[in-house]
C-alpha cells in the first residue's frame, strides 16, 4: 500500500497499513485524527522493525509527512497539547462506534457499519499513543472488533446476524477480504475505501456486558448528581489534571455539537472539584 508520498509499505510492516489507509480516507475531513493515526503507524513501525533498509526508508518518509502534517496544522491545540488530541481522536471514534451499534441494533447490516465498528477499534488503538487506555475504551475496541468480524462473516455466509452483544467469540475481521454476500452489496452503495458516519443517529440504550462511557448516550437535560461539598476538600495536582482533562473532553464535544457528552463531562469535572472523588 503507497500513500500519499510515500514508498510503497515493506511487507515486515503490513501491521500498520489499516492505520495508514483510516489517516488517507479522514484527511480531509479529520485531519487531527490523521495525524494521530500517521504517529501510530510511525512509533508502531518503528517498534516492528527499524533497522531493515527498506523499512527504515519508509518510516523516514513517514516522519517526514508527520513534521509537514504538524505545520500545517499549525498551533491547532489538538496537535500541540495532547490531552486536547486525545480527547479530540476518542469523542471521533466513539461516534463511529455508536454510529454502527447504532445500524447493528436497527437491524441494517452493510459494509458502511461493518467498517465503522473496524475503523471505531483501530482508532481506540491509536489513543495509545496518548498512554494506556480505560478500560472502557478497551471494552469498546474489543466489543468493535468482534462485531466486525462477527458480522462480515454473517454477510459472507449469506447468514443474517443477530443484533446487539450475543457473546464475543474469537472471530477476526480482514478488511482487505471482500465479502460477497448479496445481502450485503445490496444494502451498501458506497465504496468500501471511503465512508461517511452520521452524527445525529446514535443509540439511547447500554448494551450489555459493554459499558458505554458516562454521558455518551443520555440525554442533554439529565439531571447533575453532584453531592455537596461537607467539609475541606483538598484535591491533588492529579485531581485538578483530571478536573482539566474533562474540561478539555467537552470542549471538543461542543466542537461536534455533542451537548449531552460536554455536560456529562463538566459535570465530572464539578463532581471531582466538589468531592474530591470521581
């Protein structure tokens, strides 16, 4: 696979081609998330194999379109301070995220969701360069990854599949495969290497066994649950780090004008200054 600029991939590096092909399809639109999904290829690749020729030929130019990236970015705070690019890179992929479980629950199974919940789980990936993940984001990815796998091979059997979280089982989805399945090329009239996820038709419910993050699904108006300060509360430099990061996470909610997930957050955000507690 050759990008834009850059060498055709070396075959010890075929792991980070997903993230490289996800970083060209949202560029346009998404060009913070592409950066982040090019620094994840990089420091992936780097770890696989740095000293091959050929492979150390390809990073180099991968390093050299990430410094190009950054200043055309210029001062754009999701590139210039991380917690702004995490919160930034995650509110996008959980939209992808509840975008298909949203598809998946109505029922409607096509290529367009399938790579959704793909492209949802290999985004939570590339929010390791901002350090380890939550257990709700890995709950997620994992949850995203399956029903890819699970559904694709549904579709490629000409089997129709069952909504909703049935049971992981160790299923492995391969975008690369084309799935032949009539079912699944009538209902998609888009191209598999480029898709668009609608923002105003995400589910309301859990799912169970997979725990959506607080604030994503509820509604705008849900009441703030924020006990009453009952004495001196004294707060960490890692309570007010926290305290920010939320802050941060909703103001790059607003940016999708995603109200119930930025006042779910700042509401974190006063419950933690107020109590002391998340």
């Amino acid at each position: 696979m050759a990008a834009s600029g850059l060498p055709p991939l070396p075959p010890p590096l075929k792991a980070i081609q997903h993230f490289l092909r996800t970083a060209q399809e949202v560029e346009k639109r998404e060009p913070v998330v592409a950066y982040y999904c090019r620094l994840y290829a990089m420091q992936t690749g780097m770890k696989i194999d740095s000293k091959n020729p050929e492979c150390r030929k390809f990073l180099c130019k991968l390093m050299d379109q990430l410094e190009a990236m950054k200043k055309q970015l210029g001062d754009n705070e999701a590139v210039t301070q991380e917690i702004v690019g995490c919160a930034h890179v995650e509110n996008y992929a959980l939209k992808m995220f509840l975008y298909a479980d949203n598809e998946d629950r109505a029922g409607r199974f096509h290529k367009n969701m399938i790579k959704s919940f793909y492209t949802a789980s290999l985004l939570i990936d590339v929010l390791t360069v901002f350090g380890e993940l939550t257990d709700e984001n890995i709950q997620h990815r994992k949850y995203a990854r399956w029903k890819a796998a699970y559904i694709h091979n549904c579709l490629k059997n000409g089997e129709t599949p069952q909504s909703g979280p049935i049971g992981l089982e160790g299923e492995f989805y391969d975008e690369n495969e084309e799935v032949g399945s009539p079912a699944l090329s009538n209902q998609d009239s888009q191209p598999s290497s480029t898709f668009d996820v609608p923002t105003s038709n995400v589910p309301t419910s859990n799912y169970t066994g997979i725990q959506i993050p607080p604030g994503a699904h509820a509604p705008a108006n849900t009441p703030a649950e924020v006990p009453h300060s009952t004495g001196e509360i004294r707060l960490t430099p890692e309570d007010f780090a926290k305290a920010q990061k939320y802050c941060k996470y909703a103001g790059s909610a607003l940016q999708y004008e995603d109200v119930s997930t930025a006042v779910q957050n700042l509401q974190k955000a006063l419950k933690l200054l107020t109590t002391g507690s998340e």
